[in-house]
C-alpha cells in the first residue's frame, strides 16, 4: 500500500504556503539578475537530456522546500513499490508495471501473486521480434502468397494513440511498410483509408484486451468483410491480435500463434512498451523499437536511483505542485521543437490528465486542493503564429515546457539553426519580457504600451543532442515518471479511470434506445437532443 499522507498537512506545505507570499510577485529577472550562476545551479545533465529549470519562480528556498515535500508525502517508499510490484493501483487490486516492459537489467525474477512477470515479458518481446522480421523479410506472407505492404492497427486510447505517436515521431527510421491508424467509430475516414489499399497485401492488427472494446471490434468486422468481398479462403493469415481474450480472438479468425498478451498490469496509456507496440515494431524494425525500450530504462533507471534534487521527473513534477497549487496555474503548455512530435501534447494529454483528474484521495474522501493541471501544446514554430499571444501578453500564466533537439537527422543544408533559434528566443522572451521601445515619428506614441510585456513566464527547457528511438523512449518515461510524482504528492490514486468507463456505460445505454426508438429516462437537454437525432 501506499502512503496515505495529506500533503496539506506536512510542514513543507505549511513552509510554502508562507514562502509562497514572499515569492508570489518576485520577478524572475531580477533573480537572473542577482544571481549570474543561476542557470548552472537550476540545471540537470541525464545523458543525452539537458533540463534548465532555472528559468522558473523559484529561488534555492523553494527548491529546498519541495525536496522536503517530496521526502514528507513517501515519495522515495512510492517509487520503490512502482518498481517491484507492490499493487499501488489498489482500486483496481493491480500492481502497475510498465516498467518491468523495458527492464534490461538481466534480472528475470519479479512476482505478482506467484507469478514470474519478467518470463511472459521476455517471452513477448521475443515473439515481437520473430514475427517483426518474419513480416518484414517477407517469410510471413499473404493468404495470396504476397508480402505485406500495409499494417491497418486496429485500437483506441493507449491501444492507438501512444503507438500512433511513436511511428510518426520516429518517421526518419521508418521502412517500407505502410501503418496506418484507426481508432474512432466513423466510416467516412475508415474507407478513405481502405480506398488506397490492396485487401491481398494488409495486415489487421485487432489490440483489445477483452477483445469487446466496441469501436475497435466494430471496426476490426468492418475490415473482416472487406477482406472477404476481395479474397477467398483462408483469411487468417491477415488478421494479428494483441489480447488477454485468446478464446474471443480465436472465435474472430485469429490464429492462436497470432495472438500476443496483454496483462492487467498494463494500463493502456502506458501500454505502447508492450504487444501493444507492436506496430511501432514493424513500423521502424525490432532493432529501433528494443533502443526505444532501452531508452526508456534508462530514464526508469534515473528516476529509480537518483536523489530527489538531481532527479529530472521528480524537479519537475515537484515545479508542477509549485504552480498548480500555490500559484494557481492550472494549465501546462508542451511545445517540441519537432514536427515529427505533433501528436506528443496529445500523447500527454492521455497520460497525465486520465491518470490523475482525481478528486478524491487515498482514503476515497474529497481532496481538500487543487489536483491535475490541463496539457496542451502544439510544435514550436507553428505554435508562435497561434497560442503564443497569450503566453506573451495574456491575463493568464501558463508554465511551458520547451523540447527541442541540438541535431537535426538531416544535417545538409539544414534549416534548424533557425528553428533553433525561435526556440531559444522564445523561452528569452517569456521570462525578460520588452519594454521601452522607441516609437517612430509617424507612429502613435500610444502604440508603445501595446507593444511592451512583463515577462516573468515560466518554462522549462528541455535539450536533448537528437530525436532518436533512445531518446525518444527517455522523454516518454520522463512524463510517466513525471506524472507518478504528481500522483503521489497530491494523495490520489493515478491509475484508475473509472469516470471514463462510467461514461462508456452510459453510451451503450444510449445505443440500445437509438437503435430501438425508445428513449429512457434522461436529464431534460439529453431527451431533448436524442429526440432531435431521432428525428433526422
């Protein structure tokens, strides 16, 4: 069990509720300004990560003053049990072990109720790669004896979007193989991708745990009668399952060597380490998809081991607590310097806001604080010409989170000195603000206030040498790891999501009466609107 601690209760807490009234108009220029070390002291070197954290509203105290918060609230005893199967997902009665999917420390020992975790891992991983290299070499083949061309992976949640993310991040190391992602319930964008692809020569690949996720099996039958409309025979060799239900996957059409695991220990937003990546798998090879794991350990190694004021997911989950509940900024922006990371703001979305939009704590009683912040971002520079306004001039305070990459992949001619150089600046402007600007003769003298803002906008800089399978797997941990702290210091449980399934309840109710006709009993604005969809 975890510790059931208030953090609202804790001396820490107490400490920086008073320190906070002396820091909360303290301006961040003036600390740069008093302190010409302050960017070597607020810095972290983790391998191929740089974190500069120093431009944040924070001074030594602060940073003390967290530490000890993390210290009061457990958090060294939490993430001891994330790492040797302790069930600390305790609502739902599972251990939680996403990172026993990329250990590489050769240990082949780890038990949950009597059984050997780290076998069924080895064992997956090893299945991943055979049937990777089959597929990719052409040794498994078609129902016409073809090699595949495409890869149609049927999930939704963590069953799409993490993988989803992976692949297009990881565009530079990809193969000949086309993969393509479905996940939502909608025919228009079903057959727009169908239409450009040959049934004799794709692959379906069905990720559904209870092998009865609805929007994944009405789509995996959609694909089923397309096959069929185009091939005769035999049409198991196209259809791949990753499932904890062998007997639902096998009554679909799937042959049982198809079928990879999936464990109740996996929540699916962590998933994309496990069969669940097998996508990714045949996307960029098995070589690439063992260095994204392999990053990943790295960054679990980390986090593991390293103490709280040298720990790059601990800082900046301790900064989060800092802004979410002390100065009241709820929301946090994610912005990567790398088109190739569009979908990673969503990827955290998921993550963070699913694992902990908590309201009440470990003893199920109402948390009596703020918990969770709002994720969203989009790719730097594109965000510049967007969002960036209000960063810069608006009313509301958003710390971001600045990601960027000191080598391109394609280094000939290059434009990313000056991406770079937008990302720099912008974390320049956010803090320093402009003032004073010298109005032209034929300009308004007006104009000036509209064009002077106070800085003094936090953000984390985030530096890594490359965008690479390695590196990619140490930020996605980063997050997860980052995400866990967050969990902990707020006194919630971070890996359940029953509001989310309540709302699936409510939905198949829903089916039943637009299907038949016949409305239930509703609140008046949803009667209403079921009339008026009935009514088309």
């Amino acid at each position: 069990m975890l510790k059931n601690i208030n953090p609202s209760t804790t001396s820490a807490w107490s400490a920086l509720r008073k320190h906070f009234n002396d820091m909360e108009f303290v301006q961040m220029q003036d600390l740069f300004a008093s302190d010409s070390d302050r960017a070597q002291k607020f810095h972290l070197q983790m391998e191929s990560f740089l974190l500069d954290y120093s431009k944040n509203k924070i001074t030594q105290e602060t940073f003390d003053l967290l530490i000890q918060l993390g210290h009061e609230v457990g958090l060294r005893d939490a993430i001891d049990k994330l790492f040797n199967g302790a069930k600390i997902n305790v609502t739902e009665d599972r251990a939680v072990l996403h990172t026993a999917l990329r250990d590489f420390s050769g240990s082949t020992d780890l038990y949950v109720d009597g059984v050997n975790v780290m076998e069924g891992v080895c064992q997956a991983r090893q299945k991943i790669k055979t049937f990777t290299n089959a597929v990719l070499s052409g040794e498994y083949r078609s129902s016409t004896n073809e090699k595949f061309t495409d890869i149609v992976n049927l999930g939704i949640g963590g069953s799409d979007l993490g993988p989803k993310m992976i692949v297009e991040a990881l565009a530079n190391y990809r193969n000949d193989l086309r993969v393509h992602y479905i996940s939502n319930i909608d025919d228009d964008y079903l057959y727009s991708v169908l239409k450009d692809l040959n049934p004799a020569t794709t692959l379906v690949l069905i990720v559904s745990k209870t092998f009865t996720t609805q929007e994944t099996i009405a789509n995996a039958n959609k694909l089923k009668s397309w096959l069929e409309a185009s091939l005769n025979g035999n049409l198991s060799a196209h259809y791949v399952g990753v499932s904890a239900a062998i007997e639902q996957a096998v009554k679909f059409g799937v042959l049982p060597e198809n079928i990879f695991p999936m464990w109740d220990y996996i929540g699916g937003r962590f998933s994309l380490w496990s069969s669940v990546g097998l996508s990714i798998s045949l996307a960029v090879g098995f070589d690439n998809f063992e260095d994204l794991l392999k990053g990943a350990y790295a960054m679990d190694q980390h986090f593991k081991e390293a103490p709280f004021e040298k720990n790059m997911p601990v800082i900046m989950g301790l900064l989060s607590i800092w802004y979410n509940n002390f100065y009241n900024y709820e929301t946090e922006g994610i912005v990567p310097y790398s088109e190739l990371l569009s979908k990673f703001p969503a990827h955290l979305q998921q993550m963070i806001m699913e694992s902990n939009g908590k309201d009440k704590n470990r003893d199920g009683f109402p948390v009596n604080y703020q918990t969770g912040t709002l994720i969203w971002g989009e790719v730097g520079v594109s965000a510049q010409h967007a969002f960036f306004q209000l960063f810069h001039q608006g009313t509301k305070v958003v710390p971001v989170d600045f990601i960027g990459f000191i080598k391109p992949f394609y280094a000939k001619n290059s434009n990313h000195d000056i991406l770079m150089s937008n990302f720099f600046g912008q974390t320049e402007a956010l803090l320093n603000g402009k003032s004073g600007e010298m109005v032209a003769n034929d300009e308004l003298e007006m104009l000036k206030y509209f064009r002077d803002f106070e800085g003094n906008k936090p953000s984390n800089t985030l530096l890594i040498d490359a965008l690479t399978p390695q590196s990619l797997g140490m930020l996605v941990a980063l997050y997860e790891h980052k995400t866990y702290v967050q969990g902990i210091l707020w006194n919630i449980y971070s890996f359940d999501q029953f509001g989310v399934e309540y709302g699936k309840v409510l939905a198949k109710n829903i089916q039943k009466e637009i299907s038949t006709k016949s409305i239930g009993k509703h609140d008046g604005s949803t009667t209403f609107l079921l009339n008026h969809f009935l009514a088309r």
